[in-house]
C-alpha cells in the first residue's frame, strides 16, 4: 500500500478558529480524521504531522525519501519565503503536492507577498482554495502520483 506524508506547516494548529472567514471552521484534528477515512478508500497508508518550525518541516521531507510515495505539502506563511523547504522538496525525489486552504493568488490582490510562492516550482503540481477539500483533492492526487512511482 502505497504511503503519503502530509505536512501541516505554520498555524495549521488553529484552523478552525484563526480567521474563520479565511480558513472555515474544520479544526485539524476533524481534517485529519477525513484524511484517514479517505486515505483508506483510496488504499493508501498515511502519516500526518503538523509543525510550525520551518527545520521540522526541511527534516521531515528529507526523512521522506525511500519511505513515503508523495508528500502532501502546506508550507502555510514559508510558501512564499522558503528556500530551504523548496531545496528539500528538489533534493528529496518524492512527487510533492503543495496544498493550500485558502486561494494565496487571490490573496495577492491585497496582500502581494503572496502571489510569490517558493516551494511550487520545486512541486508536482498546486492545489489551492478549496478550504479543507484542497487536501482531500490532493489525497486523490497523490494516488495517481502513487501508481505512477
């Protein structure tokens, strides 16, 4: 059975409650009980873990390597500064998925830092603005990625 890494980068933790408006009322704990249930329809082994330290999340996707099929990505706040999570994300060679709650470019209309992101080009692909749905869009698109490998 294939197996999936999901990464919930910085402030992931209060979703549910920071900026409803933004990020909608799931908490984590709920999004990740649908990952579960979801990663066992698809037939897929997943591990998740949440970390507001951007080393944490450079050292989990180095661990990834030979262990993981693809990485399900949030880099949260880094997206848009971290070289360090991008390197990683090239260097390790495990397809990664960068996913995002909220629509960043959209965001950039009134926020510009974020129409930059420096983790995407380093990743399979993107999937961002469906709220909470954004990670179960990618769990399906990691099975793909997986029979791919």
């Amino acid at each position: 059975m294939p197996s999936v890494l999901v990464i919930h980068g910085p402030n992931m933790n209060l979703l549910g409650t920071r900026e409803p408006e933004i990020y909608g009322s799931v908490t984590l704990d709920q999004l990740n009980e649908q990952l579960r249930g979801l990663a066992d329809e698809l037939q897929l082994s997943v591990d998740i873990i949440q970390t507001n330290s951007e080393a944490e999340i450079v050292s989990a996707i180095q661990n990834a390597m030979g262990s993981y099929a693809v990485i399900i990505l949030n880099p949260a706040g880094l997206t848009h500064t971290s070289v360090s999570i991008r390197d990683a994300i090239a260097a390790c060679g495990v397809p990664t998925i960068e996913c995002h709650v909220s629509n960043p470019y959209r965001r950039a209309l009134t926020e510009p830092f974020r129409a930059t992101s420096m983790t995407a080009p380093a990743c399979a692909g993107v999937i961002a603005g469906f709220g909470t749905a954004s990670y179960l869009i990618a769990l399906h698109a990691a099975r793909m990625l997986a029979e791919e490998v």
